[in-house]
C-alpha cells in the first residue's frame, strides 16, 4: 500500500469518496479521502494519468467532474484503488500528492442547483404523527402511497465545520392568539442521509426505479437543523419554511454508490401495494450505521442516536422515480434527503424531538446537564459508516457547533 | 427617437427592461426590449461605450450584470434612454444594433438558484380558505402575521413559450380509499408576479424592510402552473410537490424596479399590527395591471381574468424581510412568486379554481366550449403592464400551450 491506512478507518481502500479541499498553498481542488489523508487528484492529473478534460478536477465544486458520467467517475475511483495498492505505480514516491486531512480546509463538495427533502422513515412519521396528530391514526392516509417530500432551500446548505447561529422567528407562545419574535427555544438536528444526482433530464422526462441508480452519484451525511417552535407556527398549509431554511449541513465527503454495493439490504416489506411506477426490483436499502451525538461547551460528547439508513421504507429509487413521474427535470449536483431516520428504539430515533418525546424524557448530557433540545454552545457531530467481512466505508462526520441568536 | 416605438407598446422609452436572446447568426446574449425591437446590448457594447467588463453582456444569463449592482444596472438604463432620445448619439445611423423580435429566440433570463413562492393575496387565500377549510373561518390563524411562502421547484422553470405536457401522477378518486396514477384532470395556471434579487447575502445575515429593495432588480410575469388533484392528495402535511413542480413559466423580459417607480400605490391595511421586522415605510405597492386569457386549439384568445398586483396583502420589501429574518441567505437570480394575484370581483380571481368556483361555475370559451380548468391544446397567456399620464411600462406576455400528458 502506497500510504498507511490506520485500521478501522472511513477512509479504506474500499471507499474512495470525493470531494473538495484546499490547502494554504493552493484554492479549492478536487481529493479523495484515504485514511488520515487526502490524495490531491488535481496534482495527480499533472502526471497525465487521466484521459479525460482534467481542468474539471481544478473547479471548486465536483459538479463538472460528476457530469462527465460514472463510466469515467467508477474507472477513477478504480484506478485510484488500484494506484494505491501497487508499490510500484504511478503514485508511489510521491508523498506530496497526499495531504493530511489536518491541513486541509473542506469545502462544499457540490454545487446544489435544488434540493428536495423526503419523509421516509415509518417510524419518524409515525412519531411525528402520535405527538401531534393522533396517535390512533399517527401516519396520514397519503404516507404508504407516496414518498412524501417536499422542496427545501439549496443555498443554505453548509459543509460540516461551520457554525451557525440559533435562529430567530415568530413563535406562539402557549394559549396565546398573537405570535412573538424570539429566537427558536426548540432548536433540533435531524438525523438524516442525502444522495446526489450526477446525470440531468430535460423537463418533461421521468427516471425508472430500474434506471434511476444510473443518475445517483453518491450520498452524504446531512444535519436537517430544525426549529420546531417556528415550524408549528408556519407549516400549514404550504409546509417547513423559516424552520428549516436558516442552514443544513452536509458531510464534506461524498461516498459513491459503488462504494456501498456490498452493503445492499432488502428494505421492509411495502404494504399496501405500491402502484406501478414505484415498485422496484432487487435490495435497494443500504445497511449504513448511524450514530449522533451532542458535545456541551466544556464537555465530552455524549451519543443520543443509534440508527441506520436500512430502516428506511422509501428507498431512493423509488423516490427519484416518484420526483421525476411528473416530468420535473433533476441536474448534476443536486440534493436530496432522505428525512429523518428513524428506528424502532427509543435511542434510534434521529431527533431530539422523538428522542426526548417533545422535551417529556430529557436527556442527560456528561457534564450533568438536561438536553430536550439542543442548547447554545452545543455541537452535534453525526457518524456513518458500514462494516461488513473486515471492509469499512464510512462519511466520516458531519458536524457544526450552535451558537447564540445573534 | 433613433428607433421607431409603436404607441401602447409595453417597452416604451420608459421602460429598457433586460433579457436574454439569440438569433440565428449569433448566440444568447443581453439585450434590451425597445418597441417591436430588441437593442443588442453585446453589440453595443462593441462601441465602447461601457465603463465595465462588457463580458457579462455576452453571458447567456443576466446574472453576472446583474450582479455588478444597482450603481451600474442602473447607469446602463438611463444611458440608454438617453441614447435613444438623441438622435446624435452613439446608436444613430447603427440600425444593426436593433433586432426585430419577430427574428429573435428569448431565453431564460436569469440562472435561478433558488424560488420561493409566497401567498399572499389575502382574496386568494380567502377564496381557496373558503373551499377546501371552513367558509366561516377561510384564512389560517397564520395568515395575516407570516406572509406565507415555501420552497418551490427552480430546476423547471422555463421561459414563455416553451409548450409542455400536462402533468401525471397520484390522484385519489372520489370516495376511494386508495390512489390512481393518471394524468392531472385538473391543471390549472396561478396569475403571480415574481421579482429577481440583484445582490446576495451571507447565511445569518437578514435584509431590513427598509433595505429590501436595494436587493430587487426586477420583476417578471409568472405562471404557477398547478395540478389541482394531484396538490390534494400529496400536500398534507409537507405543502405542495409534484402538483407544481413540473414547470413554471416566467416572462423573458425583467422589468427593472425603478421602471415601476411611478406606478407606486399604498398597500392594504394590516390588520392585526404586523411584528416589527415586518413594518415598512412609504408606497410598497405596484398598480400593475394583469390579464389572463385562454385560446383554445384553433379558436381565438378569451380573456378570463382582469387582476392588478396592486392588490397584494403581503408586499415584496415584507416578503424578503420574513425570508431571511432567520439568516436564510440569497443570491443574485433567486426568484420570489407572489403567489396567485386574487382581486375582489369573480373576474380578477388568479386561478381556473377560483374562476370557476371548484367547477361549479364553468366559463365559456369563444369557440362555445366550456372550462372548469385547463384542455390540452389550451394556450394560456398573461399580460401584464403599467400606465399613468401617458406612461406605459410592461411585460409583454407569459405564454404556453399545454399539449397531452406523454
């Protein structure tokens, strides 16, 4: 191996994700993340290694890179493999072309043209709907036909590592008529994992759950900041607006599809019957553990969340299916979450919201401090990864510090 | 005047509305609707009568001019208008500078990064209220302390012209506990107008009411085209998906803030007080008159609806406040829907839903036909324009066909 890959790391030789970094020495580039490192692919062009146009390697975002189509993105996620593996190769003798992942800054690793948000988890629609609907009739009646999604807000969408401040918004206090100004008392994440389009359709064309993996490029960790007290007060009837659209965070990794094929599972069974252009051949879950957790200032990290990606009942084909069945055209680079995902345990549940049951279960921090939602000064940092026969492939984190209303 | 200006034209002298277009000899480019003309702007530029990089005039959208700000968008407009009212000035005797529309391809005007769409003609929301809720209590208790908006699809906003196919999707029947898959039975258009910010902010920053329109650059015509049965059975509880997001039609032309400037009126009282990040001060209402029209296949065009955007509850300068009070950052080119533009009268009512009163009160077409909403080979054009003491500024028109479901 041309570089050491400390063991049980995210970053195998079986993942080779990509994404954008720079260096004090040089602007935003493309890397793949390899260990504690990260291989430069825009010096490692300049060894005329690629036949393709690598100018798309130089850009600050993956876009151009990922549109070249997964027949050249898969053969240099396999190169590179290969490249690694062999003392001998093009790689070997040139410590430069590998950056510690400490030096280098993470940028957004695609620009996000639209970003859609779904629904899919039974279970956290289910909890949302006994909180505040009703808990004999928790799932609305649209819930088992339709991957329930909605559009969210691209341009807030954040990389791991930058802080934002706590919201503010109009809130209604309780038993009140008239709403207040104040910043969000109920600030929450959202567990949540996105996948990324690398392929465009023009407008009036639809994806088949059997094509659609051809335009899925890779997934991310995603942070759904939510605050809940803003979203009570504004989502009917048009939907999450200002409690949603203040930022997202996402992982700066971004782990192929490929690199998750030993990882497929069957979802859960889908009954009633789905119509027609939504049913799907094949396991199209991904068995992707999960895992959240909430450091106080001053503190130690303390994990609130355990869950994992196979739980959920829509899975993404179906949901780029069901997105384009209209005609509404998709473009490389764009986002789309899964919504929370949620388990059947009280501690997979991927929010604070269900995990302290509409702050009814607080929960405890290290230092001794009660969380029902996240605190100023808190960061919540999500993990995920996948194991299986000694091959691990992970995001790394997703992580981002709270701070007060400004 | 260098170029000869039709009386009653939209694009008078006072106007100089920016947008992009082609010709068969060239590729798209900036140019300036002027009478029955277009003023290439890339040719003029030739001239070098510009003191800015001329490259963002040969861009295939405005967002680079645009976002040369305010100082110089402006300065451009009123050159022109002088240029064009002398004579001698650098455009005489240059009649290669003015293309006729008729030989002219208009395109997206702007790269849209990010729509938003509100909802805030409070005879709108009334009339819909009284629909589908209660007729007693038809406005939401939200309504009049939010102007209400969300996220809508930016991907599939296309330019006046462009035909396209009416929608399918899930729709449940009458009756029927489960949903079919069909085309959309109930296609509608929604009246709007939408403006185009011109300067972008950082996530966490918010933009004052009495900063707000130093952010808008201009406005345009908007269709919201929207499946009524498809809307009903997907948007509880996460507001409207694949009912509006397979296309949205915008005007070619962006009619520049300062354009309206004599056209200003004072808005509605609000009633409760709104918060205070929500109160504005002077006229921010536009008198903007807006017509709707119907041609079926092979009959001439019926006019349905006489709007005005005077009308709005919720104005621009409060809509963009509310958007980024949380920190919701913007961009050059993001596009902000009024929602559907409802006056008092039946006739000014912005959708087929309300025209014709859920199907109860169909509306007969010049050919004898009658429509509860949409048919396919229905072309739908709206029109839009101002005028005071001999002062005409407008749109021109959003077209399209609806041709059948593919």
């Amino acid at each position: 191996m041309i570089i050491n890959i400390p063991e049980n790391s995210d970053f195998s030789i079986h993942n080779i994700p990509f994404g954008i970094f720079s260096t004090v020495d040089r602007t935003p580039r493309a890397g793949i993340a390899i260990g504690d490192h990260i291989l430069d692919l825009a010096a490692v062009a300049e060894l005329d290694v690629f036949d393709f146009n690598t100018a798309v390697l130089e850009k600050d975002t993956l876009n151009d890179f990922i549109a070249l189509g997964k027949s050249i993105t898969k053969k240099v996620r396999v190169d590179i493999q290969h490249w690694l593996k062999d003392d001998d190769s093009v790689l070997a003798g040139k410590p430069e072309l590998f950056v510690p992942q400490s030096k280098a800054n993470m940028h957004m690793p695609v620009a996000i043209g639209d970003y859609t948000d779904f629904y899919s988890s039974i279970e956290h629609a289910t909890n949302v709907g006994k909180m505040f609907r009703d808990p004999e009739n928790a799932l609305l009646p649209n819930w088992k036909h339709i991957p329930v999604g909605y559009h969210g807000r691209a341009s807030s969408i954040v990389v791991s590592g930058e802080s934002i401040h706590r919201p503010k918004g109009q809130v209604l206090p309780k038993d009140a008529s008239s709403p207040v100004f104040q910043a969000s008392a109920r600030l929450d994440f959202e567990l949540e994992m996105g996948f990324i389009t690398g392929k465009s359709t023009e407008v009036g064309e639809s994806i088949a759950t059997n094509d659609a993996e051809d335009y899925i490029f890779g997934m991310v960790l995603l942070n759904d900041w939510s605050a809940r007290d803003i979203q009570k007060w504004e989502y009917v009837p048009l939907g999450p607006f200002l409690a949603k659209n203040f930022a997202s965070h996402i992982s700066p990794w971004v782990v192929t599809l490929e690199a998750f094929e030993p990882f497929r599972v069957s979802g859960p069974q889908q009954e009633p019957k789905v119509l027609p252009y939504l049913e799907y051949e094949g396991q199209k879950n991904y068995d992707i553990q999960l895992k959240v957790g909430i450091t106080p200032e001053g503190s130690d990290e303390k994990t609130v969340c355990h869950s994992n990606f196979k739980y959920m009942y829509w899975n993404m084909v179906q949901q780029l299916a069901h997105h384009t069945i209209n005609g509404c055209n998709i473009n490389v680079g764009d986002l789309y979450g899964s919504g929370t995902i949620s388990g059947k345990d009280e501690n997979s549940y991927g929010s604070m919201l269900e995990l302290a049951w509409m702050g009814t279960k607080p929960i405890k921090m290290n230092d001794g401090t009660e969380r029902k939602f996240i605190n100023d000064g808190d960061t919540v940092t999500m993990r995920g990864y996948s194991e299986k026969d000694g091959v691990r492939v992970g995001f790394g984190e997703v992580s981002a510090k709270i701070l007060p209303a400004k």
